[in-house]
C-alpha cells in the first residue's frame, strides 16, 4: 500500500508485510461525514410515516386556487358580463320606449325611477336564473373540472388531503361566488346615479325609503342572498364530487333549481311549498319598506343552511371515498 493511500486513509484497509495484523486507517472527518449522512437518512420522515418537513395544512394554498380560477376563461367572461348587464338593462329601458314616451308600468315603472329601484330591478331580473347558476358554476365546476382533466388524482398525489382539498376549493369557489353577488348590484347602482339619480327607493305596495337607507337595505339584500344560496353551493359541490362533467354537475342544480321555482308556483302545494329551497329567494324584498318584516327572510335563511349542511355532508361523505384512480 503506498503512502498517499495510507495518507488519506478513508476506511482503507492496509496489511504490513510479514505480519497477518491487518489495520483499518479512518480519518476523523470521514467518520463524522458519514455520520452525518446517516442521520439525515433516517430524519427524512416523521414519526408518521411522512417525508420530514411536510405539512398538509400548507397544500393547495388559497391564493393558488383562487389564481387558477381567476385565470380562467369561463371565470373571466363570466365577471365581464356581470359588468356589462346593467349597460344591458339600461338600453333596455332607453331605446325600448315607444314613441308617445308612455311607461308600460310594473317594475319598468319602478327600474327607472331611482339607482335604488334599478338595483332592485336588476336583482329581480337576475334572481330567478343568472343567481343561482352563477353559484352552481363556481361549485359543480369546481372538483368535476378535476376530475375530467385527470388532474385530480394528481393533485392528491402531491399528496393533498381530500378533506383539504374539498374545503380549499369549496372556499375559492365561495369567495367567487360572493364577489359576483356584489359586483353586480354595484355596477348597477352606479349605472343608475349615472342615468337616473340618487333619489328613494320605492317598493311595489308604495313605500318610500330614504337614498341612505336604500343603500344599507341593498348591503342586507346582499347578505341575504348570499345565505339563501348556500343550499345551491351545497347541491353542486355534491354534484361536483359525484360526477366527472362539469356540465352535469352545472345543468343539475340549475335544473333543480328551476323545478323548485316551477313547483313553488303551484298554490296547491299549500305549505308544502315552505319547503322548497326557492321559496324565500326573494324574501329580500321586504327590505325596502318603512316597516320591515324579518321572518320570511330568518325562515329562508334557516332553509337555506339547512339543505347547505345536508349536500355538504353528503359531498364530503362522497369525496372521501371516491375512486380517482380511473
């Protein structure tokens, strides 16, 4: 064994001749290397079995998802057309008046009296079907879009735990959800201080509120229809996590929606109809008087979160064990 081998001496072996001793020269520095080594192998997973350093309660930021969605064509045409559909509804009303000038009366009348009356207009107009399925997009696309571009298997790959991942999504989708709620009558009331002035806030049966208490009774219009549509999110998210199209788990909330508002119109349903999800969707209306009458709107409320926790569960219950493999 030559003499640099024996110099550098990193776990070399080296037999003197003539003797059967065998000696083993190991420098200090290699040992405490080697240590090192070792250590950081086996301090590479947790306690639990995980990769050391990992947190599931730091996957699938909120930012990030929210980002995606925004980022989104269907996201951004969406928001683009909120904005665009007072302009809409006002040249409705500005190149739609017969020639004598003569008002046809009914809400028309109402929309184009005051910002407040034609912020309720728009919301009337939109509460039957654009409401209702601009949250039924946010929620049933949200998990089934996923699942259909194979990405969600991916994503719990990472690995994301489902019950984050349900939770991030649902919450994206939420805050979405709520920020097209208060875009819209936002758009609309300063469409209507532009083209039709600060006045009152007029109701069908002829009560009349001040600017400023229109303003706050729209800010509680809001909230109240964001609550009241929480029984949409939940159905979709169901539906979200029980298909892969997104088509469908969009298509079949709004057509459940719609048939509840069919069936809410038959009066022979008596009080049964007290049961549909819509039955108090525009329960808000009640806002716009000198004597506010609150129990529609709690028993709306109280629906709605009812049937919200039922299809949450529901989805939840059904996501935990879907198969996403396939």
């Amino acid at each position: 064994m030559s003499e640099s081998g024996h110099k550098a001496g990193y776990g070399v072996p080296s037999v003197t001749s003539g003797e059967n001793v065998t000696t083993v020269h190991t420098d200090p520095a290699a040992i405490d290397d080697m240590e090192v080594a070792a250590n950081r192998d086996h301090s590479g997973f947790d306690a639990d079995g995980s990769v050391s350093g990992f947190r599931s309660a730091r996957t699938l930021p909120l930012r990030v998802e929210l980002i995606r969605q925004l980022r989104r064509r269907r996201t951004q045409l969406l928001l683009g057309f909120l904005v665009l559909l007072p302009f809409i509804l006002w040249a409705a009303f500005e190149f739609g008046t017969s020639a004598n000038n003569r008002r046809s009366g009914g809400f028309v009348d109402l929309a184009t009296a005051s910002a407040p009356n034609f912020v309720v207009f728009v919301l009337f107009a939109a509460g039957s079907f654009l409401l209702p399925m601009i949250v039924a997009l946010f929620f049933g696309d949200t998990v089934a879009s996923e699942a259909s571009w194979s990405s969600l298997k991916y994503l719990l790959a990472m690995p994301v735990p489902r019950g984050r991942l349900l939770r991030q999504k649902a919450t994206a989708s939420g805050l979405l959800s709520l920020f097209a709620l208060v875009l819209l009558p936002v758009v609309a009331l300063l469409v209507g201080l532009l083209f039709y002035g600060s006045g009152e806030a007029v109701s069908p049966t002829g009560d009349a509120i001040t600017f400023s208490d229109s303003l706050l009774a729209m800010v509680f219009s809001v909230v109240y229809i964001s609550v009241n549509l929480l029984w949409v999110a939940g159905l979709a998210m169901f539906l979200s996590v029980a298909t892969d199209a997104p088509l469908g788990a969009v298509g079949g909330t709004v057509l459940v929606a719609i048939l509840s508002q069919i069936l809410d119109q038959i009066t022979a349903l008596g009080t049964l109809r007290d049961y549909l999800p819509t039955h108090f969707a525009f329960a808000w209306s009640d806002l716009i008087s000198t004597d506010i009458d609150w129990s529609n709107m709690t028993r709306g409320a109280f629906s709605a979160v009812t049937y919200a926790a039922i299809f949450g569960l529901l989805a939840a219950r059904r996501f935990r064990t879907k198969d996403v493999t396939s």
